[in-house]
C-alpha cells in the first residue's frame, strides 16, 4: 500500500477478498485500476484470527440467531489496515447506515480513499464500530448476504468520479442527481424505431430549446418519481 499521497487508494477488509476486485476489474473502473488512476488492496480479516479455524465470528450475547464478527478480529485487521493505508475514513456497508448519495460519494472521491469494512453474519460487534468511529452506510433499504456486493457499488460510483476514469469528464455534469434532479430521457438512431418517434425538438438543431426541453423532462420525472428530490429542489412540501 504505497503511494497513498499521490493515488485514489480503496482498501478493503472481508474474509473473502477473491471477490475483489470483481466488476470493477473491467470496464471504465478497471481501465483506470490498470492506469494508475487508483489503487484497490484488500485485507483477509480471517488473517487476524487467533485459532487454528481462522475463526471470525462468535454466537451473540443475549442469544439469538446467525453470529457476529468478533471485534478483536475486525480491531486487529483495521489497525493493519490504518498502519499501511494511514488518513483514510473507515466505512462499514450497513443496512442501518446512513443511505449513500452521490454528494457522499463525491466526497469520498475527492478524499485520499477510503477504507471499506464488509460484514457478514449478523454483522460487527458494536464495540468495534464504536472505538474506531467507523461510518456505517447503506445502499439501500434492502438486505444483502455481506457487505461485499455494496462495497463494491459504492466504489463504482466514487471511482467513476475521479480524474482520468471516465473518458469524457463533462458527462458527469447531466447525470442524475447533479443539480438536485434525475436526469432526462435519451434518444439515438434510429430516429423512427418500430414507429416510436423521437422528440422533434431533439431534432430542431435548436440548442436552447433542447436545453429547456431537456431542464423540463429532469423536473417531471423527478416531481413524478422522486417527490423527496423534487421538494429538496423546488422547495415544495412532499
């Protein structure tokens, strides 16, 4: 883990890290993981087990179901994390964490990294989330098997914002939720397709139209579809 001054650094902790680094080997993540443009390691955490199981969990407190990933275990493992990978924000994928939006997302992109904690089970022992100040976020209202899957779409949607991954960076300025909207429909050839038509305004060569057009189509989708957006940026009570 070199070079954390100078590179886009995710680390990531699991005790499956052969699933990384996954989707986003390929594509416009992966070219820039090949280019430099960032740098992903990842942590087994069954490293830090003390057993001859390289066990990571124990049964709950209070009993119950599932069991719970130890926190001496998960402390040990972050420590090497932080002694290699120093200054980076610990992040814990979390059903019950705060919902990951692309503001959040920006600011993990224009940081030094970040340093993912991917659970299984029933999760970490609080204990472990509390001494280490760690942010718990969720992508979603949804349960998953482990942290894996959401911590590798949550560094999708930071690594895509940084320079030199995506091709044209201008493209990033009309996407949904820049500017507190979901992003206009797109039409391409061919202009008539099984006679669907395209919007003959798209069509007119007549660039503020299009621009209206374009304002006006992201503010109905997203007063029809996302009323929290739509009062945010209108100002309007849902």
């Amino acid at each position: 883990m070199a070079e954390q001054d100078t590179i886009w650094r995710a680390v990531v902790l699991t005790i499956f890290p052969e699933m990384f680094p996954g989707p986003l080997g390929v594509s416009l993540a992966g070219q820039g993981l090949r280019d430099g443009a960032w740098a992903l390691d990842t942590v087994d955490i069954r490293d830090f087990a003390t057993d001859k199981h390289r066990s990571v969990d124990d049964a709950p407190f209070g009993g119950g179901p599932g069991m719970v990933m130890r926190p001496d275990v998960v402390d040990a493992a972050i420590q090497n994390a932080k002694s290699k990978a120093p200054g980076l924000p610990l992040v814990y994928m979390s059903p019950r964490g705060k919902r990951l939006d692309q503001n959040r997302a920006r600011e993990l992109a224009d940081g030094l990294g970040v340093c993912v904690i991917c659970g299984r089970f029933e999760g970490l022992d609080q204990r472990v989330i509390d001494a280490n100040e760690i942010e718990e976020i969720s992508i979603g209202d949804f349960v998953l098997s482990g942290g894996e899957p959401a911590a590798i779409t949550m560094l999708d949607a930071c690594v895509r914002l940084l320079d030199g991954v995506i091709g044209k960076p201008e493209s990033l300025a009309e996407e949904s939720f820049e500017g507190g909207l979901l992003e206009y429909p797109h039409y391409t050839r061919p202009q008539d397709w099984q006679g669907r038509g395209v919007p003959e305004v798209l069509t007119s060569g007549h660039h503020e139209k299009i621009r209206a057009w374009r304002v006006a189509q992201a503010e109905a989708i997203t007063k029809e579809r996302r009323r929290d957006l739509w009062s945010a940026y209108s100002g309007e009570r849902v």
